[in-house]
C-alpha cells in the first residue's frame, strides 16, 4: 500500500509522440515506462502495462486507482488511451482521475518551485503541434490554437516549453519539453494523488480527452481546426 491505506496508482498518458506508463511505488517513487508511439498505441499499450505490473509483482487487482493524461494531444492516441484508462478503473472498481497533460508537463518540479517569487518564477508557456503549420499553445489562460511564427518570443519573462516540434522551436525550448516529459509519469502519479486524496475522482461517464486534431473524415470548419472535445 501507498497511501491511507490504498494500493498504488498506474498512470497511463498516450497525449505525446510517446507513450508513457507509470506504477507509484512505496516512498513517493515512480517506475516509469516510455516508448515512441508510432500508429501503435492499441497493439503496445496493454501488453506494456500488463509487463510493467508483473516485473514489479503488481496484480491488477491489487491497484489503488488509475490516473490518465487528458491532452492536449491526436485523436487516435488519446481514445486509446482513455479507452485503456476508463476500461480497467471500471474493470478493477477502482477510482480514475483525469489529468491534463499539458498541466503535467508544465508543473513545477517541485512544491519549493512552485513558491518562488514573480521575480525568479517565471511565466511558462507550452508549444504542442497541431498539424504541419499550426501549434497548440497553453499558457495560465488555457490551450489555444496558434499559426507557426505567432509562439510568444522568448524573454526574461516567458519560459518555453516545446514538445514534438524538432527542427520547429527553439533547441532550449525542446530540452525543457524533454525533461518535462521525462518526469510525465511520476508527475502525473503525484498529481493524481494530491486530488484523490481530497476526493476529487472523476466520473467516467464525463472525463473526456481534448484533441489538437480532428478524426479523419471530419471537416475542418471556417479554415481553422475547431477544439474537439469528445462527447462520449
């Protein structure tokens, strides 16, 4: 057990071009898994967790809830996963917590972080694709979507954080976007901790992903990609 008494939490997040994994271990650790999705999210993902859990000795039955990353992120990826995520917590009877991922990548790494001054803390701003010429940027005020060329510049004021963009952000803004999806899985075990301890589980029915792009066969409407959340 990990926490009052509950069995661990498994973190599952398919937003990225990578697919990560994560098991809550005694002591606040993390064992965290991640591979480059590819087109493979429905063949991988469910033999990965069902390896995760038994090199650690962990049954299914034996979990205390199951966090999911929400997105931003592409169609495909995102149903797998909460498909995945929804499937076990209503399998196991166990509780599910909804995290955005973006929230997760753009977390501080620590709580003392978190309580810096303005002067040192400075305003950090995430850069997703949303295909070939446009971004999804998330900042304080929330996602939105943005054309290539429009990022906000870098200043003394604005940390950028960019992720799947290689060749189309600056390099310093992809080495903040890596770190931060390496610590992804330990990030989103500690988030979705912190609500399930105040009683903050989701309902299936109504937890939802966000997409930065749309299924195919969907129109694109008044020549911008609309945000799509899925009803279902």
């Amino acid at each position: 057990m990990t926490s009052a008494g509950r069995g661990p939490l498994l973190a599952i997040d398919t937003a990225t071009s990578q697919i990560v994994v994560a098991l809550e271990r005694p002591g606040g650790r993390a064992e965290v898994a991640a591979w480059p999705a590819g087109q493979r999210h429905g063949e991988e993902l469910l033999t990965a967790l069902d390896g995760l859990l038994q090199r650690l000795g962990v049954r299914l039955d034996m979990l205390g809830g199951i966090v999911v990353g929400t997105g931003p992120g592409a169609f495909t990826g995102l149903r797998v996963g909460l498909a995945t995520a929804k499937g076990l917590a209503q399998a196991m009877a166990i509780p599910i917590i909804g995290i955005p991922t973006s929230a997760a990548l753009l977390a501080p790494v620590s709580v003392a972080d978190s309580d810096l001054p303005p002067d040192v803390a400075r305003r950090r701003v995430l850069l997703l694709p949303a295909g070939p010429r446009d971004r999804i940027l998330v900042d304080e005020n929330g996602p939105r979507l943005v054309p290539a060329g429009s990022e906000p510049k870098l200043t003394q004021d604005v940390e950028l954080v960019a992720l799947d963009l290689d060749g189309r952000a600056p390099a310093d803004a992809l080495v903040r976007g890596q770190a931060a999806r390496t610590r992804l899985g330990a990030t989103l075990l500690r988030l979705g901790a912190a609500r399930l301890a105040a009683g903050e589980a989701d309902d299936l029915a109504r937890l939802v992903p966000e997409y930065v792009s749309l299924p195919r066969g969907v129109g694109v409407l008044s020549g911008s990609i609309e945000w799509s959340r899925d009803p279902r």
